[in-house]
C-alpha cells in the first residue's frame, strides 16, 4: 500500500525537477533584446552606444543592444521615462524623471566655445552682434548655451544663431558662415582636432567658473589641459579654464536589475 502511494509521488517529482530543468534551459537561452537612445549619429552618446553593443555582443551574446538615433539628451530623458527604449545617455544637468535612475557616470563632457580667429571673440562676453552655431535644438549643448550666456546678461537677442548638426556646424565656422560655435562633449574628439588644427579656429575660454558652478551647481569646474588637440603649437597653449558635465547613463527603476548589472560591467571594459 506504502508503495502503491510513493509511486505517484516520485512520477510527480520527476516531472516537476524535468519542468525545472527545462525552464532554466530556455532561461539560459533567452535573447534580451535592448535599445539605447543615444543622440546625433557622428556624437560621442552613439559612438559609445555603438562600442557598448558591440562589446556586449562578444561578451554577453544573450543580451543585442539597438542604438537609437535622437535628438539628445531631453528626448532621451522622455524616452527611458515611458519605456519606449531600455537605456539612454542624458547629461547630469537634464531634467530628471522620478522613474529613471543613473546607473553609471560614464565620461565628463566640456564646455568647448570655439571661434573664428578674426572674429574678434576672446570671452563669451564678446559674442554680441555675432553669428553663433549651435548643436540641435534638443541636445543637452543647446539647452547649456541658453544657461550659459544668463550668467553674462546676454539673451537670444543679443545675437543671430543657427542650430546645425555637428559637422555642418564645424563647416559653417571654417568657412565664414559662423563666427563661433558651442559644443559641449568630451575631450579628445577627432572633429574638435580637426577643426583646431586647421588654424583658422581658436579655443575661447569660459571663465568665471567658480561664479557659474554656484549659480548652475551641476557644473564642475575643470580646464582643458594645454595640448589636448596636438599641434605643431600646443592646442590650446595653456591649461584654458571651462565647466563640464557628466554624460550619464540611464535606465527605469523597473529595468532588470541583473541585465542592468551586466551591462554596467561590460561597459567598464569599453572605456
């Protein structure tokens, strides 16, 4: 009788520890499918949204990261917010949505004010009456600019602007079209080397540092060291004071949390 009863027990176990095992299995080989909103394809957010696929399909095969094209940080911020997409890079001074969390300071990015040599533009004071390029309308450089030039009691008034997509911001400078532009990104950029080793550019300062940090406190207060961009002459030729942000990257405090982990390892190994 003992027998008879034990029988079904150990059919219904095997069963169960089967169900288990097979469930692990299509576990273990389950694809995530991901995008990250990063910003303008030729700017530095797509460009490690691009390496951070990349690396996470050697290593992480399970998990295939879709780099998406916007149109910066802001549309990001929105994107992560009503889980149209899984991450986002955002700059630290964005606007936060109660829902999305910062899970990794990924590089800062510099306040890089750049102006034609016979402009006549050696501060951010001097841009009054001049043609300035701007990064597009919705990037974190636009909204930054707009902050900026408060500290120095100048508005959109005070100049004739245009939004362009970064190289044909670069283009306008280089030829005339512009008489300065702003851009905020990281140091180092091969478009930034570029255009200041063409000689016709210079790099501007931002200064009053320290006073725009206690009125914007997401700023740091940073230079760009003397030589940063090469040059037979160091570019610039000494350490030149400016501000920075920090490029961030995001998620929804719904998001997996061992996805998030193992993402924010692999990142680690893309720097």
């Amino acid at each position: 009788m003992q027998t008879k009863t034990l029988f079904p027990v150990l059919i219904l176990s095997a069963i169960a520890v089967i169900g288990s095992s097979v469930l692990l299995l299509r576990d273990t080989r389950r694809v995530h499918y991901l995008t990250i909103a990063t910003g303008g394809r030729q700017g530095q957010y797509y460009a490690f949204g691009t390496a951070l696929a990349q690396t996470l399909e050697r290593r992480e095969p399970d998990i295939q990261l879709k780099v998406l094209e916007t149109a910066g940080s802001l549309e990001n911020m929105e994107r992560v917010a009503d889980r149209t997409v899984d991450l986002a890079m955002v700059q630290s001074d964005t606007p936060v949505d109660p829902s999305v969390r910062a899970i990794a300071y990924v590089f800062p990015e510099m306040f890089h004010f750049i102006a034609r040599t016979d402009a006549g533009i050696n501060t951010v004071s001097d841009i009054k009456g001049k043609r300035i390029a701007l990064m597009p309308e919705g990037s974190g450089s636009y909204d930054l600019f707009g902050k900026l030039i408060e500290r120095y009691s100048l508005g959109a008034k005070d100049f004739d602007y245009v939004a362009l997509p970064p190289d044909k911001a670069h283009a306008a400078l280089l030829n005339g079209e512009v008489d300065a532009l702003f851009q905020v990104i990281a140091l180092g950029s091969e478009s930034i080397s570029e255009l200041l080793q063409s000689g016709e550019v210079k790099l501007v300062p931002v200064d009053r540092a320290d006073a725009l940090q206690l009125s914007l406190p997401f700023l740091e207060v940073t230079k760009i060291p003397k030589g940063t961009y090469g040059g037979q002459v160091p570019i610039p030729d000494t350490d030149l004071p400016t501000v920075a942000v920090k490029a961030l990257l995001v998620t929804h405090e719904q998001a997996d949390n061992s996805l998030t982990y193992r993402i924010c390892i692999t990142w680690r190994s893309c720097g």
